[in-house]
C-alpha cells in the first residue's frame, strides 16, 4: 500500500511548552486510520501540525511524497486534504448550501466528484434544512455540515478531529455509517475519536497517542486481542 501520508519525528510546542516529541505514523491510500489517547495527548496539535495551523519544529510532514513541512493551510488544503475541525467551524451567518458551496472544489477531476446533489443524498438532512444558517443547526446537524463541507473540495484524504464528540447516540450512529459508506467508496480517512468500539470496526489501523509520541500502533485485531492497551492508554 502507498502512502499517501507520511509524518516523521514531528515536534511541535506551544511558546514553551513542548506537546509533540518526535511524532510518526502514515496513513495509506483507501485506508481509515485513527489517532486515540486520552485528552491533553497531542492529538488535535498532530492534526493542527500537519494542517499547517502550528509550525513543527523538527521533523517532515509528506503527502503524495511531496514535502509540505511549513506550508500555509490553505496550500496543504490545496494538495487534496480535507479537514472537519474540533468543534466543527461551520460558518454561522451562511445559509447550509452557501456553506457548503464556500470552498467547494474538484481540483483533481474525481468522479464522481462530490456536488451539492451529492452531499444531499448523502446526508438528507441537510437538504431539509438547507435554508438555514448555520447557527440554527443542532450539533449534529452542523457535524453534517462540517463533513459535507470538507467533501465538497473533494479530498484526497478526509481528517475528522473528534469526529462525534457531544453529539446523542443516534446522530452518533449515523455517523459511523457515513464514514463507513465513505470508507466502502475508498476514502482515505485520518480520524480522532474516543469511541474506541466504534473505532475497531471502522477503521484498518490505530495510533495511539501518549503524552505526544505514539506509544503504540496496530491493527484493530491487535487492538481487540491486547486489552491492556485499552486499560494503559485509553480509560479514564
């Protein structure tokens, strides 16, 4: 499997305070891989660092081979990255179809690429609600919105940051099921989350993320055959 994309030794800090010592993992073409830990890990600063949104001060960030250590978020976003951020983001004062049209883009000819039509079907919610500012969705409902959003730049690879943080079981569910169809179409996904059950039957691969290094990595078999990583790294 190619890589599509590469983090080695990455460090990063806040003034200071050092969060990221030596971080490295990839993520292949069509395969889910998740970041887990604990709160107060690094895992958001790893996905704010390879977004361009902090500087690393030492390592190499590679998508598609090509070196993108220090560039602006919106070059790496331009590379074919698509991001749904922790707390979601959604522009408050837009309608859900201007949102979601806000950056659209196919800069690479997917087909089939990712249209409003599409983003509807997908998520038909939406569609009932596309009216509405974006301040006058549920949490779940902007969830919607933040991963249309991203799919309508039509990524290359897909990075969810809490993915279902906050929201009722139910929206939760639907959720997972859309990665899943995501995950079934070949989507490349990079995703943060604490619903390591969740997490075992989406994705190919875990990182897990200790006091900003990864302590320990594996398939979701591996995961499911050593409990002990659950209880070292992941319980509260």
């Amino acid at each position: 499997m190619s890589h599509l994309l590469e983090l080695e030794g990455i460090e990063a800090s806040y003034g200071a305070a050092k969060v990221l010592f030596g971080m490295s993992f990839a993520v292949g073409t069509g395969e889910v891989v998740t970041l887990m830990g604990r709160n107060g890990m690094g895992k958001t600063t790893t996905i704010r660092t390879l977004m361009g949104m902090m500087p690393a001060s030492n390592g190499r960030i590679r998508f598609e081979g090509a070196d993108v250590t220090g560039a602006p978020s919106y070059r790496i976003a331009q590379c074919g990255i698509g991001l749904v951020p922790e707390g979601r983001q959604v522009f408050p004062t837009l309608s859900v179809e201007e949102n979601l049209v806000a950056t659209s883009a196919n800069r690479f000819g997917a087909t089939p690429g990712w249209s409003l039509s599409r983003v509807y079907e997908f998520f038909p919610r939406l569609k009932e609600r596309r009216s509405n500012m974006g301040n006058q969705l549920s949490g779940g409902e902007q969830q919607m919105l933040a991963i249309g959003r991203a799919l309508m730049t039509n990524p290359k690879l897909l990075i969810l940051d809490e993915a279902t943080e906050g929201l009722a079981p139910l929206i939760r569910a639907e959720i997972w099921a859309c990665l899943e169809r995501l995950k079934g179409d070949g989507q490349s996904i990079l995703v943060v989350d604490k619903n390591v059950d969740a997490l075992e039957v989406l994705a190919d691969r875990h990182v897990v993320v200790e006091k900003g290094q990864v302590a320990w990595s594996g398939s979701s078999a591996d995961l499911k055959a050593d409990p002990t990583i659950r209880e070292r790294y992941l319980s509260v």
